[in-house]
C-alpha cells in the first residue's frame, strides 16, 4: 500500500527486454539506504519489486501483463520516475490509499499555467472515467491528486508548486502518456451498486453524483 506521495524522482539507468517482459534498474540514491531485496517500490505508480540491489541501484522486473497496461514499456534510460516505498503499518497517512495496480493510462491533453500553479487536463476511456467523481482522489504516475472536474473525455486536476518541484509533473508536456490509479473506495462503492441497482447500463460518475457520492 502506498499513499500518492511521492519521495523522490529517480532516473532509469538501463532497460532490457526480452520474451515480451522488461528488466530495468534505477538510481535509487538516498532511498536505497533503508531498502532491501524483497521490498516494494511504486515507480510511477506501478507496485514493483527489487530483485537485486546493488549500492544505491536496485533492479525491478516487470511482466508482459504489466507492460501492457501501463506506459513502463516506454522508460529508456535517463527517464525520470516517480518513486515511493510501501508505507509502514506506524508511518503517518497523507494523500490517499493507493495500491500501485494500474487501471489505464490517460494522455495529457492541456496545461494551462497560472503564476507558479498549473491545472492540467488528463483524457481517457470512458470505462476508466466512470470509476472516478469529481473532488475524489486520482493517483497519476503514482501521485495523489484531486479531480477538480471532468466530463465524459478527460479530468483535470489542479497542481501546486511543491508537486510541480518534486515529481515529473513539473517538466510534463502535452502528449505525455501517464498511469492511472482510481480510487479503491470509488471502485467498490460503483461495483457494489452496478450488483444491486438494477440498470440497463454502467454506473457513471455522473450518476454516482445524482446519487450523493
């Protein structure tokens, strides 16, 4: 369990591929102190393992079925990640329940700055935008943010200058593809009311809003 907030971005320092799967290892620096084979390091989002730690360069191996559902199939190196260690049963909570399992990727469509703030506009699927309601959580290549709103092609969110400094949203460019996480407790409240509500089509977060959620 992570919570969206990221500790540090760390750069990619050699990828490879084969059988359809990907190895690749990244320069943990201060954050590989306290690490260990075995732990678990959310990098842009995505819930990975270190299968081999060397100094401060830990290596992570990511499946086919990961590859596919998430954008880790286009870091090369020198890319800038997003990386957060699995919280502590004792850590102190901040940003919002985030389990590091991609549901879909999003693509930045819009960013418009303002001053030292910058709202950016994120589209996807409709069947990725119905797990999410305006003012509910969002994690973007892992980090933990506010829907400020969305309609039926995109979401935006507003970003503060901390986050702007200290993840990869600070240099992001239109086009730039992006890992989604939607909130867990949204997604059971939906699949729990899609079980019992009788309906000829999919709960929406339109509805989810006519409905108090």
């Amino acid at each position: 369990m992570f919570t969206g907030l990221i500790e540090a971005v760390c750069t990619v320092k050699s990828v490879r591929r084969a059988a359809g799967a990907m190895q690749f290892d990244i320069d943990l620096g201060g954050l590989a102190e306290k690490a260990k084979i075995g732990d678990s390091i959310a990098v842009n989002g995505v819930c990975l393992t270190i299968t081999a730690l060397a100094g401060s360069t830990a290596t992570f191996d990511i499946s086919s079925e990961t590859l596919a559902k998430s954008t880790l199939a286009e870091l090369k190196p020198s890319s800038a990640v997003n990386t957060e260690r699995a919280l502590k049963a004792a850590d102190r909570f901040g940003g919002h329940f985030v389990q590091g399992h991609v549901d879909g990727v999003a693509t930045i469509s819009r960013i418009e700055k303002n001053g030292q703030f910058a709202n950016i506009r994120f589209s996807a699927e409709p069947e990725l935008l119905e797990q999410m309601v305006p003012k509910g959580s969002v994690a973007v290549d892992g980090i933990s943010l506010t829907i400020a709103d969305m309609d039926e092609k995109a979401f935006s969110a507003a970003i503060i200058p901390e986050t702007l400094k200290k993840t990869t949203l600070g240099t992001a460019k239109i086009g730039r593809r992006v890992n989604i996480e939607t909130d867990i407790i949204v997604k059971a409240v939906k699949a729990q009311l899609e079980k019992i509500l009788p309906q000829p089509r999919s709960l929406s977060a339109e509805k989810l809003k006519e409905m108090g959620f």
